[in-house]
C-alpha cells in the first residue's frame, strides 16, 4: 500500500478510472472540510515534499544536496544568477534533458530538460512541514503561484514529475504524482489549512 494511501485511495478513483468522493471522516479528527483533515492533508503532502527527491533540490543554501543521504553535491557547485548554475559549470554541463544511466549499471545522472534549483525563496531544507506549508501558499515565496496554480504545479509539471522517475540509484517519491496531485487539491478544496 503507498505511504500516500490514507487519502487517496478515494481521491485516485475506482474501477474503470470512476472518481470516489472522500468520505466525511476519511482522515481521522476531523470532517470533510474540517481544518483537521485539510492539515491531515497537508502532512500526507509532507512525505513528497520532505523526501530527499525535493529536498535536494529546496537546499537553503546556494547549494544543492544529492543523493538519498541528501549530501552536498559533488562536484561543488553553486546556483548561480538564475539557479541554473555559475557560468562555466551550469547545471546542463553535467544534466542532460534525461537521466542517464552510469556504463557499469551501479547508478545513474539525474537528468531533464529544465534541470535546476528552486529559488531561493522557496528553500525547504531545515523547515518544518508548518513553515514549508505556510510558505507554499504565499505567492512571494512560491514563484507567484496562486492555490489552482499549485493544483496543476503538482499535478502535471514534468519536473515535479521527475520526483517519481529519479534514474537508477535514487528511491523515488512515495506514491505518484497523480496521486500528490490529488492530494494538493483536496488539501486546496478543504482549505489549505496548515498542519501545527
């Protein structure tokens, strides 16, 4: 069963792709609609935004982190002027537009087309679930995004996406990204209310 399961077995739909409503207690302490489910959400939300497939890429430094062990990237480098690295190492020096797999098979390069780090302003590294959360939600600090905005962020950004798909050598997200899709929006439809 995915780490992801408590909700989204009745978000992802049944048989034959039939979408499942939520029933009124699904996450326990609290009504569908309730400020308790809608932080239950959120803290579900949690175990991909905390996993080390995002966190590497939200360091609170100017540097990224890699690997499960979430080490400091080596080669040094730097998120340069527009987080695609300095001039003369940029991120695609290394990242290609798709993971590439190492020639002995023991693991791979993390590779996408638009390969870099989040902007600073939305690191995550170091922060609590209640501060990403709140964070998530102020346009200031979340690249301008508007809640419907993160709904389709989540759901279908191919860079979100490469969360699940990491290459040989990484464990991939919990769950899937249309289930973290599912889950954003019923944490945005139950008020996006953030866990304490």
């Amino acid at each position: 069963m995915s780490v992801l399961a408590l909700p989204v077995a009745v978000l992802a739909g049944g048989a034959g792709g039939q979408a499942r409503r939520m029933p009124a207690s699904s996450v326990e302490g609290g009504p569908a609609g309730g400020d308790a489910r809608s932080a239950a959400l959120f803290v579900e939300m949690g175990k991909v935004i905390q996993s080390p497939r995002c966190l590497n890429c939200h360091p609170r430094t100017d540097r990224p982190n890699q690997g499960d062990a979430m080490t400091q990237h080596n080669p040094p480098v730097v998120r340069g002027p527009d987080g695609h690295g300095a001039a003369g190492l940029e991120c695609a020096t290394c990242h290609g537009p798709a993971n590439v797999a190492f020639a002995n098979g023991s693991g791979s390069i993390p590779g996408h087309p638009n390969w870099h780090l989040a902007p600073i302003a939305m690191a995550w590294e170091g922060k609590t679930l209640r501060q990403i959360c709140e964070q998530i939600k102020d346009p200031k600090r979340n690249d301008g995004k508007t809640l419907e905005q993160l709904i389709e962020h989540n759901s279908h950004d191919s860079l979100v996406g490469w969360a699940w798909n990491p290459g040989k050598g990484r464990t991939p997200a919990p769950g899937t990204q249309a289930e973290f899709g599912a889950l954003t929006r019923a944490w945005v439809e139950s008020g996006a209310k953030c866990p304490a």
